[in-house]
C-alpha cells in the first residue's frame, strides 16, 4: 500500500512505499558489499589513499515501511541487515569465499565426534560497557531458538542442543549438537545469528549491541542515526556518524545521489550503471553474480505438486533471454540450483535448455493441457517484473497462459512465502549448506517452495555428519540432483549486485557477494 511522500526536506524524491528483499536474504536478505579492503580493480570508491576520520555517510536503501525493526533477530530486508550489522555483530560471518570468519568468536574447535564444540570469545564489549560473555551468546541463541517465534536464524541453529549447552566460563561456550556437525561455524556465521545482551527486549528506543555505530535514533519506514562506537574491538569506524535513509523506488535512490543528499544508493539497475558508468559524476560498484534470480512454484499444491508440471516449467525457460532482457545481461544463466561458484555447487550437472517440445509432453502426461497459472511478481526488485513478462511469453509458446499478478512492495515477501503458487524469487549469498537449512527442509522458516520431505531433510543431517569433506560433497550433491530433477526453484540467472556511491566515498569493496561479511561494512568506509 502506498504511503505517500516522506516529509523530509532533504531527500524530496525518497517515498515509503515499502521495499522488501528476500535474503538471503538478506534478504532476505537476500546481496551487495561494502569493506575496508581495496583490491586491484582500484577506483576512487574502493581505493583513494589514507584512510581519513570525520564526517556523515547518508546510505539509501529500500525499506519496509512502518514495520520496520531493529531487532537484529527478525532482519529480512536489506536494510535491516545492513542496519543490524552497524549496531551488532555475530560470532563469525562469512566471506568473499562464503566460509566461515571469526567476528566475536576467537576460536572455535571440535570434540572427534563432532557434536561438540568449544568456542572461545575473544575480549568485547557492548555500547553500555558491559562485557561480551558467554551468557549473552546462549540468551541470544535460545531467544532465537524460541519455538513460539519466527526468527530468521532459527532453522540454521536447529543442529544445536541449547538446553545442554552451556558457559564452561566467562568468554567460553561449549556448545552441545544433537548430530555430529561439520559446518558448524556456519551456524554461527547464520544470517540474523547476532548476539544480543543477555535479556535484551528493546531493540527499537534504546537497542544496545557490540558493533562498530552505537544507537541515536530510529524512524521505522524513514530513518535510522547511529554514532561511532569508538570502543569497537575492530578498531573505530572512520566515520563520525551514519544514517540510512529509506528510498523504496530505485530512481529516487539514485536522484538522492546524484543531488547529492547521500553518499550511497543501494540497489541500482543494470540500466542506470551503464548510464553513469565511467562518466564521473557518481561511482558504479558491480558486485558480480550477488543474486540468485528466480521462479518459486509452490510443491504443495496444485499445479506444481506433480513434478512433470515443475519440470516442464524448466524446459519452456528460455534462461539466456531473461538474463540478456531481464537483467541487461549483467548476470550468468543459471541452472535451477542456488549457488553458482560456490562450494559444494553441483557443476557437474548439464546446463539446462529449453525444449518445448518436451515441455509440452510433460504438461500433456500430467493432464495439463491448456494450464492457467497466475505468476505474482512486484517492483520489489530489479527484474521481477521484466522477468515475469518474458517468463510469460516464453511459457505461451508451450500452452501455458501465465497471468502476471502485481503485488505489494509492502508485504510482497510475506505475501508469497505462504500464499499463491509461482512467484518471482530471488536470494544473496550464503553457504548452499544454509540455502538448504533455511529454504528446503522441513522446518525452514522460509520455504518459499514449500518443499517438504522427509528423506531430504534426513540427506541434509547426513551431510553435516560427514567428517570427510568429500565424502560430504558427495551428499550435497546428491541434494543437488533431487532439486534439479524435481525442485521448486527455477534458478533462470544470477545477476550483478549494482551499487553508487558518491566520488568522495572510499573503502568500498568490488568483490563482496551479497550477504558476506563485506557487505554493508560502513565502519571501514571514510569519506574523501
């Protein structure tokens, strides 16, 4: 629902009309990047000299309107994501490899059977002078793991006995699992695993975490003000403050930006970067093939619960059209599975082409003749609705007649993980051990495609029992081949992530997939 103008009058063209991301995650939330690092393709944003202190960052991003939240447990957008990493941190995060990094955890080590861990903290402390502890990481994973909640990380932390786990000392936990876990540090590393003080309830008056910008105010649906935190064990953010601003249309992100009333526009189009790309004014940072992009059919009912109608829906896709017109061509085509290059990824298996003759014998095998299906998609993201009128055409050379519903930028990711039956989708960056934990087994909090199944949740927990990496592998990929015969993700292209930022930012990161360590990494970004 549109909400009108935010009355503001430094950012005239900022809306807040809601914008949602999937996550990845993060939303997801769902991709992007920002870090302290500078690599050899240089530029004034990623490069620039000294780091200097001093000064305010104004970051646009796209929001969720007047449900926004601070609570770093219930982050689904992008804005929340990048909002929780200012203010909190987790025990380890991932990075530009998708492997596990210690962020607040020093250390972490296995018994030999792998179903316990001692994971030692190293020396922190939160915004109020308290110290990090081992108390505040068992509260802050059991509030997750709250069974009558929803919270992001809780699929993700499911491997873990809270009960029995417990603080051996002061910066010292010992985690007890339910199974032998070899990636266990991506439990830690989980989109939305920020540790909290212990009883903490009040995120959105007076939120207090251990991360590098403490609190000064928060508007849900317009703005956010944090400070530095000049006691981060990382070392201060050269910033003096940073504000995110909510800009829910992409043109008005991008205006701000070029009128100079922020500093960073999150989530540009492929259309607008080759319009300033290299022209000077502003910079375009490309963060390559960050999104997962996507058709989600629902497996639980009709028509996408008989598979021969899933897989005919992968044949008549032509992949390399939606990347070259939905996405500009910045992007791969993809192959019906999540996470291209990453580890454990499944390239073994064929590219997949379209073929409507087959697509239309699947269709007519499982008395689909004719079939009618309505495709929800929104503005919410770049692409969707591209996607979904290519999609829709592709799919009427084989019989089928999509509809192409407009939903809601306020509540379009709540509003298709339950409801309807092929939806645009798409993800940022984790781990494809997490993409399963989070999307595909029973228990996931956000299984968009309702995919339910015993026998792969029980591959699943196999996997992460599995000491030997390869043997490990060969399990996930095995996970792989199921969701490529049969799955409910239509994985057509993975798109460039497409920032701006002002010529005057530096420190920004050129190679930082989506939902890594380095993205939204504020505190180690100065202006010039």
């Amino acid at each position: 629902m549109y909400e009108g103008p935010v009355h503001d009058p430094r950012l005239p063209g900022l809306r807040r009309r809601g914008f949602l991301a999937a996550a990845g995650g993060a939303a997801g939330l769902g991709a992007l990047a920002l870090a302290g690092c500078t690599g050899p393709s240089g530029g004034a944003a990623e490069g620039g000299g000294t780091p200097r202190r001093g000064g305010k960052l104004r970051a646009a991003f796209a929001g969720g309107g007047a449900s926004e939240t601070l609570d770093p447990h219930l982050a689904n957008l992008f804005a929340d994501a990048a909002r929780a990493k200012a203010l909190f941190d987790k025990l380890a995060d991932f990075g530009a490899d998708l492997a596990a990094e210690p962020r607040l955890a020093a250390s972490w080590e296995p018994n030999a059977a792998l179903d316990r861990w001692t994971v030692r903290l190293r020396k922190a402390t939160f915004h109020n002078g308290k110290p990090v502890t081992a108390r505040d990481v068992l509260y802050s994973f059991r509030r997750i793991a709250d069974p009558k909640k929803a919270f992001r990380a809780k699929a993700s932390l499911e491997p873990l006995d809270l009960k029995a786990s417990r603080a051996a000392d002061a910066r010292t936990v010992e985690f007890v699992l339910k199974r032998p876990t070899a990636d266990f540090p991506n439990l830690l590393a989980a989109f939305g695993a920020s540790i909290v003080p212990d009883g903490a309830t009040d995120f959105d008056t007076k939120p207090v975490g251990s991360g590098p910008f403490r609190f000064v105010s928060f508007t849900p649906g317009r703005s956010a003000v944090f400070r530095r935190n000049d006691d981060y064990w990382d070392g201060a953010p050269y910033l003096d403050q940073l504000e995110f601003l909510v800009a829910n249309e992409e043109s008005a992100r991008l205006n701000s930006l070029l009128g100079g009333q922020v500093e960073y526009a999150h989530e540009l189009t492929p259309t607008t970067a080759r319009a300033h790309e290299g022209k000077g004014q502003i910079e375009i940072v490309r963060l390559r093939n960050s999104a997962m992009q996507a058709f989600a059919m629902k497996t639980d009912r009709p028509p996408f619960d008989d598979k021969r109608v899933r897989e005919a829906f992968f044949l008549l896709t032509d992949r390399r059209e939606l990347v070259d017109g939905a996405l500009s061509g910045a992007g791969e085509i993809g192959n019906d599975l999540f996470g291209k290059g990453y580890e454990y990824y499944a390239d073994g298996l064929p590219q997949r082409e379209q073929d409507l003759d087959r697509a239309r014998h699947l269709l007519k095998k499982a008395g689909a003749d004719g079939l009618r299906v309505t495709l929800d998609t929104s503005p919410v993201a770049a692409g969707f609705t591209e996607s979904a009128a290519i999609f829709r055409d592709q799919a009427a050379k084989a019989g089928v007649r999509v509809k192409v519903a407009m939903g809601s930028k306020d509540s379009y990711w709540q509003d298709t993980l339950d409801s309807g039956t092929l939806c645009c989708y798409r993800s940022g960056a984790m781990p494809i051990a997490s993409h399963f934990s989070q999307r595909l087994l029973s228990g996931s909090t956000t299984n968009a495609t309702k995919w339910h199944h015993k026998d792969f949740d029980a591959l699943y927990q196999q996997a992460q029992s599995t000491r030997n990496k390869k043997d490990r592998a060969a399990v996930y990929t095995r996970m792989q081949r199921r969701l490529y015969a049969e799955g409910g993700f239509l994985v057509w292209g993975f798109a460039d992530w497409i920032l701006g930022t002002a010529r005057t930012v530096r420190g920004v990161a050129h190679r930082a997939p989506a939902n890594t360590l380095d993205w939204a990494r504020f505190d180690k970004v100065w202006l010039a």
